[in-house]
C-alpha cells in the first residue's frame, strides 16, 4: 500500500494528462488528491490506487509553477515532503518544494526504465503506438458514441442524436410516432453524452410497467448498466452506511415515477442527488393545466430544475394538445415558456414561415404570398442574398439557395431546438399489417365460470379478460389448457406456418408457462419462452434459440411484461392470445414486430372467445379504433373519454344486445374527429426540422461506411491485444468468436468473465443474437483493453534489431514517440481539438530525423526480437550515445509542436466560433437558443484555447533501433 501525506504530489497512471495531483486528505481507507491542471479531486482506495509518487532525482529537470526551471542536485526529505536543490538556468542555486512544481509536469517514465534494464518485447511497443493512433482518431470523431450500439444505423435517429447529444446539457422534447425509436435516441444521446464526460450521473423516471423495458434497452443496446432503484434498494443502501442519501451510490439510477411521488423521503433525497442528465418517459401521462397540478408533473418539474439536462419522451404535440404540449415544454424552459397564451400566439406566427418552406421544399416557383414571407426575413443577417440568388433565374444558383434558405429558416425559427418529433408517414419503410381474426366458441366451464362472477359482481376487468386465470381462480380441476379452444387453434396455426417464426403476447407469465407445457406435452413443441420471473441471462438465451433459424423454436411465447424491451422484427407473425384493455399497450404489442427493419407484411392472428369480454374489446378496437391494422395515436385519448361505456359493455356482455354497436359507433366517429384535429394541428415546421433529409443521409452513409471499414479492423486489433494479454481467442461460428481466461494471462482482463464470453463485431449478427456480446471501438470491454494498454509502462521501451534497405549496418537510432497533451478537464474537452498528438521521430547520431523514410510498418516489417539479456547488454555499452539520441528526439519533436498548435486553434475556430456566430444570430429571432448554452460554448472556447497554449510536450515510448 502506498504511504500517503498531504502536500505530497502524485501523478495518476490512468489520467496522465491531469498532471500533478496533490494529496489533500489521508483516510483510512481513500486519499484525496487535486489537480489543479484540471481543477479536478479525486478520491481513490488507499489500497489499489492508479498513483505513482512524483519524485525526481538528481540531474532530472523540474519546472516551478511560476515559469522557471531547475536542474536537480540533491533532494532533501523532510516529514515525507521533498524539496530539491539545484541551479536555475541563469545560473542561480536555488531550492524548490514539490508543492511549488508546475501542474503540468510529467515523469520522463520510458527514459528510466531503459537505462534501468526494463525493456518490453517489440510486440508490446506495436500494439501501444497502435492503441495510441486508434485512441486519438476517436477523440477526434463527432460519430464517437452514437454508432456503437446494439441497434441498426436509421437516418432519422442518428440526425437526432447528433443533433443533440453534442450539446451542453441538452434540454429536450423527443416525441416521434410510435415505433420510430424514442427510446434508442435517448440512449444514444445519453451514451455520447456518458462516453464523452459531458455527463456522469443520470437519472431515468419512467412508468412502473416500464422499469424492465428500460433496464434491458439500457444494457442489450447501449451497455449501460443502470441500478433499479426502489424502497428495498435504499433500505440497504441505509443500513450498509449510516446516514447514506442512496441516489448518491450509484451513478446510473433507474426508477419508477410513482415510487418517486409517493415516497416524499426518497423524492427528497433524489433531489439532492446532483445529476447531471434526467430523462422522463411517458412525460405525456403528466397531468398539468393552468388550475390543476398532478403530484407526478411536481416531482418532475423539480427535479427537472435542479438537474443542468434533461430528455423528455412523451407523445406527439397533437396527441398532447396544445395545453399538454405546453406543458411538456414549460418543464424543459419555464422562463421561455412561462404563459399558455404566448405561446399559442407564438405558433399561429410559425404558419406563414411553415408555408414558405414547404414551397421552397417542393421546388416551385413561389407565391406572392411566401416571397412576401421570405422577404419579411431579411433583417436576419445573410437571407437577403439568398433571396436574391432564388430570383435570379439560375436554376444552379437558385437550388442551392433554396436549400439553405430551408436551413437558415429551420434553425431560426419554431421549437425545433427543443423538440423533435417525426412520422411514420415522413420516416416510411413500414410494413402493412394484416389481421386475421379467429372467434371461437366458449367452452362451457368458462360460461359456468362467467355466470358465476356475474352473479357475484366481484371481478376485476383484467380478469375478464384472461379467462383461463379466472377459471384457475375458481379452483377448477381441469387444466385451462385442456378445455381452451385457442390452445388447439394454436397447435394447428404453428403447423401450418411450419417456416414461420411465430411471437405469442399474453397478459401474465402464469399463461405464458401454462401455455409452453401444453405444447410440449401435446404437441412436443418446444416453445421459447420470455416472462418477467426469468433473469436476464435466462431470457437472452430464450431470444436466441427462438432467433436461431436452423435449429430454433418456431414460436417464442411472452408475457406482457417481458416482452419489453425485445424488438422481433424478423418474425413476421404475431399471435395476441388476449387483448389489453389499454390500447398503448396493444400497440406496444404490436410495435415488438412493427418496427424499421420488419421486411414483410404482419400478420395479427386475433383468437377470441365468443360472447365473452374479450369479444366486445375486440371488436371495439377493430371496428372503433382501427387499432389492429393501422397504428391509432389517438387511441388513449378515445379510451379516456369512451372507458366508462366500454366498462359497462365488458362487465354485462348478454345484457342489451344494442349497447355494443352504438359505442362502437360513438368511439369511430370521435377517433375520426380526433384524427382530423390531429392532422390539422401538425407542426409542419417541426417536421421540417425534426430530420433534415439531406443531412440526416450524409450523416448515415458516412456512419455506415465508418462502421464497415471499422469491423475488420477491430477484429485484427483484439487478436493482437488478446494475445498480448493471454486472452484465448477461438472461432465460434461465422462472424462469431469465443474468448475466455488463458493459461498464460497475469492480470485479469476487465469484463471477461471466467468462463468467457461470445461476441461478434458484425452488426447483422449482433442485432440477431442478443446472447452475444457486440464488440465495437464504443464497447467497454475494448476500450478498458485500450486503457489497460495505454495507462500501463507496457511497451514504452523496446529494443529491435532491423535489416532495412536505407540503414547502414552497425547505425544506432532511436524511435521516439512524443505526446503533446492539453490539460483536458471534463468542462473543457480541449482533447477534441487537440486529441493528444502523436510526434513520431526516428534520430541518429548526426541528429538526422527519418520519421518520413522509415515509415512504422516498414521498421516493423523488417524487425527481429532482441533477446532481453542482448538487449539489457546494448543499452549499458550505448548508455551515452542513446542519452545524446534522446535528447535529440526532444529537439526534433519540438519543431513540430507549432504546426500542431496551429492545427488546433484552427480546429476550434473551425468547430466553435462558427457555431457560437450561428448560436448569436438564432438568438436573435429565436428565443429557443438558451442563454446558457450560448455562454457555455463561449467559455468553453476561452478554456480550450487557453488549455491548448499550456500544452506540454511528454515521452511516451522509444525503440532503440540496431541496424543489421
């Protein structure tokens, strides 16, 4: 364990680029150290802290804080301090205590392990400088974190999550169409935002019946493993620490939003928890009006204010109404959005300009009434010669100028800013849906069982709508399953899609089991089966033996509950064993195959009980909502208004024979109305700018080809890395491969589990089988391995012997690899300008730089190991030629660093003045630009230019090259 004071200074070996840390505080157990390059404390175990004690020796050069520098001649120890005495460079003999080092300093660590004989194998140097090129190409990237995940490369969801997830604590409405991926942009914005520290600590609230869902997309896709927070959870956290607030430990937290507003202590402490990003799912079912505020909306709206970011997801604006949507919006920005009435006048002014761009999308020429519109813009800085260009008469120059007309109008102009909401009819790529209904007769002990609870009025609705629980319920003898009709229906459908993969959804895992039992046992069909009781990794493999198209089950039978969270796309047949009496949830139900990437038309196999409930629901969703064979966005609002009807028709089914048709009949013609008030009440300026078809396929095939070029080159990286570190590494099947513990492994590899793991780095592949592990350069497994290579001394000294063309036998040079690192704090991410730079040099003894003739592979290409004892042999007898080599390294990496300066500040000038211009001018026609934000990219300019200037030059590997 190392010895700790405080004053002393340590350097971090997986942080180096924070510089000096200094020891504040010593515990039993953690020491806390700042650092002040950074303006970062950290506090770490005692035990296995990542530290290396900052001590120079004699003939060493330090820097102070104030500038000047000293060559050290003694250091003296006093109370575990050092102080060092040397000369300064005029000459002057001069003490410096550690406390007065720069921040910046670094240890020149490859130097001394090579004049002390600790000299790594060739293999080890190779893999470091190509974990170094990788790691800084991806600092680099603005597609670094939204295309890693576990889900398929859409135009529409990557423009939203570039859109926003590189933003300062982005504030924002995400309110698609059913089925277009609410929830996959929300985990790639907060993945980029998490990979990028731009956020640590995030809180997602959703609805009880969607704790799961979330918990599995979170992992399955993103590989964010969120802690499930309830009253259980925090009593333990409790009682293993007194006095412990339990929202502060862990850093991802998932829970339920009624927990939340029914437990005022937990409320409390969530509070005061400090998170940095909030994400709110069904913000819809917030109830809030001018007169009347919901205990949930509350909780919302404060944490929503004392957290910098948050993500709602929540219906579409028109299913919201214009007072709901209000409301969402007042939750995000309430200064922007403080009066109702405001902001209706506000949209009414939108139209004109919604009008304008439509036309000048359709390429036509304009109306008087739009070229009056569009002139009204002029006074907004570059519009006028635009317009000008558009009138001209030049069909090359007015197409370009309609298009960035289009943008400059999107961006100033309507909420696209803060909300994003696309179509079905505008994403397209669905497929059709076909129902196939299938009524079949009530057996006669569901009719006694019936009669009985109609008798006694003691049943709830969701009974009535199973009734082989309700059966069971009444202790009957004979299995449900013996007596149903929908179970040989069943039987029968499977054999005759005997090619088809088959998706059952019903309402509890009790039927789900029951279900797969029966047909093992009368069919010996092996049934995959998916219910909530199962675990994670239980559920994974039933998901891929349902997926495996050789050897699988033709039918996967789920509950309603651990369905979520499962898209089955390639299934194209969905039986609803029974109904859902909420008409999102059917659609959820339906959305599990009615996805993008579903290939083929859906079919929606209906089998109901005759003159039961589960008849009435059926056909009040069929010939009421339409709901089987079209997506219904206006279905929950229809229910609201028409539940107590439709209550009644389910609790007397026999009793009036009229009542049915006339709800059917009042339920079409108000989802009519209601469709109509939808489709009136678009935003077609939103939709504009909810996905800017160009960008958004720009944005995709580059994203794409990234993604192809990438996976070979992954799978070369790992051999190697796996190898380097003993990881066995085996062929499972096409795309396909296992790793596990080797025998020759020193350390344990983090994320690799005993007994192994399978992964993939083929997209297709992934998506298909959830069991296996999707490697990409975003995958944490892979980028610890690339940490492990890089925070590590491996590989920073070599020794190669190289027979090569232009190297005269005999000659002695020195490979240095230089790093010039900015203090990238995680406000300021100065490393996405200035990643830290690789300056390769190759000297010889007349200080003659080769980098440019002697090119890395072909060093590589031509090398021979050295053996260690030879090599331990040529560093003593070449001690003072290779110091002389090492300092002409230094000399001619320095000669680079204006160039690579002046490529940064080019960087930024390029990435953020221009984005803080075109942040000024929106904020002068559009008060949907925050001031905050506008000021924070400000800061961030100062900070990062300032970083970049302090810039220092650091050693961070060298091969001694022997020319044979």
């Amino acid at each position: 364990m190392h010895h700790f004071t405080p004053g002393q200074r340590w350097i971090s070996d997986t942080e180096l680029q924070m510089g000096l840390g200094t020891v504040l505080s010593v515990e039993p157990r953690t020491v806390t150290l700042l650092f002040l390059a950074t303006e970062e404390v950290r506090t770490y175990a005692r035990q296995t802290a990542p530290l290396s004690r900052a001590a120079f020796a004699p003939g060493d050069r330090v820097q102070s804080h104030e500038g000047w520098s000293l060559e050290v001649h003694s250091v003296i120890e006093r109370d575990g301090l050092l102080t060092y005495r040397g000369r300064r460079e005029n000459g002057d003999e001069a003490e410096l205590p550690e406390g007065e080092l720069d921040n910046l300093m670094q240890l020149n660590r490859p130097a001394d392990r090579l004049f002390t004989g600790q000299i790594d194998p060739d293999r080890w140097f190779v893999l470091r400088q190509r974990t170094r090129d990788k790691a800084a190409e991806l600092a680099s990237s603005d597609l670094h974190g939204l295309t890693g995940a576990r889900t398929s490369l859409i135009p529409h969801q990557l423009y939203i999550a570039h859109e926003i997830a590189d933003r300062y604590a982005p504030r924002v409405l995400l309110a698609d169409e059913v089925g277009l991926g609410k929830t996959i942009e929300a985990g790639l914005i907060l993945h980029y935002q998490l990979l990028s520290e731009r956020a640590r600590r995030v809180l997602i609230v959703v609805p009880e019946n969607l704790q799961h869902q979330w918990l599995v997309e979170m992992r399955r896709r993103f590989n964010l493993r969120f802690s499930l927070f309830d009253e259980g959870r925090c009593r333990a956290a409790e009682e293993s620490e007194n006095g412990v607030n339990p929202f502060q430990t862990e850093q991802l937290v998932l829970c339920d939003l009624s927990f939340l507003a029914e437990q005022p202590t937990r409320f409390e402490q969530a509070l005061e928890a400090d998170w940095d990003l909030l994400v709110v799912d069904e913000a819809h079912h917030l109830q809030w009006s001018p007169n009347a505020v919901s205990r949930e909306y509350r909780c919302i709206e404060q944490l929503a204010k004392r957290t910098t970011g948050a993500l709602l997801l929540t219906a579409t604006p028109e299913q919201l109404g214009k007072e709901g949507h209000f409301a969402r919006l007042r939750l995000l920005d309430p200064d922007r959005f403080p009066d109702f009435d405001r902001f209706v006048a506000e949209e009414q002014d939108y139209e004109p300009i919604a009008a304008a761009v439509g036309e000048l999308l359709a390429g036509t020429p304009l109306s008087e009434v739009a070229e009056a519109t569009l002139r009204g813009t002029v006074n907004e800085g570059d519009n006028q010669p635009l317009l000008d260009a558009l009138t001209s008469g030049d069909i090359g120059t007015s197409g370009s100028a309609r298009e960035e007309l289009v943008e400059h109008l999107l961006d100033r102009h309507g909420t696209g800013r803060v909300l994003f909401r696309n179509t079905r009819a505008a994403v397209k790529g669905f497929p059709a849906r076909q129902l196939h209904a299938i009524p079949l007769p009530l057996p006669e002990a569901y009719a006694e069982t019936f009669s009985a609870v109609q008798t006694t009025g003691s049943r709830e609705t969701p009974l009535l709508l199973c009734p082989e629980r309700l059966y069971q319920s009444e202790g009957a003898a004979t299995p449900w399953t013996r007596i149903d009709p929908r179970v040989q229906w069943l039987i029968a459908t499977l054999k005759q899609l005997r090619s088809e993969k088959v998706v059952v959804i019903t309402a509890t895992m009790e039927t789900a089991g029951d279900l797969a039992e029966a047909l093992r046992i009368t069919a010996g069909i092996q049934a995959a089966l998916f219910h909530e009781g199962m675990s994670l990794l239980e559920r994974d493999r039933s998901a891929a033996f349902f997926a495996d198209r050789e050897y699988g089950s033709p039918i996967l039978i789920c509950s309603e509950i651990g369905s979520e969270g499962r898209n089955l796309q390639f299934a194209h047949h969905l039986v609803l064993f029974d109904l859902p009496l909420n008409p999102d949830l059917l659609e959820q139900r339906i959305g599990r195959l009615d996805r993008i990437g579903q290939s083929e038309t859906i079919h929606i196999h209906v089998p109901y009980l005759e003159e039961t409930p589960q008849s009435v629901l059926f056909h009040w969703y069929h010939e009421g909502l339409g709901a089987f064979e079209h997506t219904c966005p206006t279905g929950h609002s229809v229910f609201v208004q028409v539940e107590p009807a439709l209550q009644e028709a389910l609790h007397n089914v026999d009793a009036d024979t009229e009542s049915l048709p006339a709800l059917i009949a009042a339920t079409r013609q108000l989802n009519e109305r209601l469709l109509d008030t939808l489709h009136r009440g678009r935003d077609r300026l939103l939709e504009y700018s909810s996905c800017r078809p160009q960008r958004a396929e720009a944005l995709t095939r580059r994203a794409r080809t990234d993604a192809a070029a990438s996976e070979a080159e992954l799978l070369n990286y790992l051999e190697e890395l796996f190898d380097a570190f003993g990881v066995e590494l085996e062929e499972h099947s096409e795309n396909a491969f296992i790793i596990r513990p080797g025998a020759q492994m020193q350390e344990p590899f983090p994320g690799l589990p005993e007994d192994g793991l399978t992964f993939t780095c083929h997209r297709a592949t992934a998506l298909a089988n959830e069991d296996m592990e999707f490697f990409t350069w975003e995958h944490p497994l892979v980028l610890r391995g690339m940490e492990m290579v890089l925070s590590s001394e491996r590989g920073n000294t070599a020794i190669t012997a190289v027979k090569h063309p232009k190297i005269t036998p005999g000659t002695l040079l020195l490979e240095g690899i230089y790093l010039l690192e900015s203090a990238s704090s995680r406000a300021v991410q100065s490393g996405r300008y200035l990643p830290p730079s690789r300056i390769r040099v190759v000297v010889d003894p007349q200080r003659v730089d080769h980098a440019s003739e002697l090119s890395e592979s072909s060093l590589n290409t031509n090398s021979t190991a050295v053996e260690s004892e030879t090599a331990r042999e040529i560093v003593n007898a070449y001690r003072q030629p290779l110091r002389d080599l090492l300092r002409h390294s230094e000399t001619a990496a320095r000669r680079r660093i204006p160039e690579l300066l002046e490529q940064a500040g080019h960087r930024i000038h390029q990435i953020l003045d221009r984005e803080i211009d075109r942040m000024h001018a929106l904020r002068q026609v559009n008060p949907n630009v925050r001031e905050e934000e506008l000021h924070y990219l400000e800061r961030q300019r100062e900070a990062a230019e300032k970083a970049i200037a302090s810039a220092v030059l650091r050693l961070d590997a060298q091969r001694v090259i022997v020319a044979t």
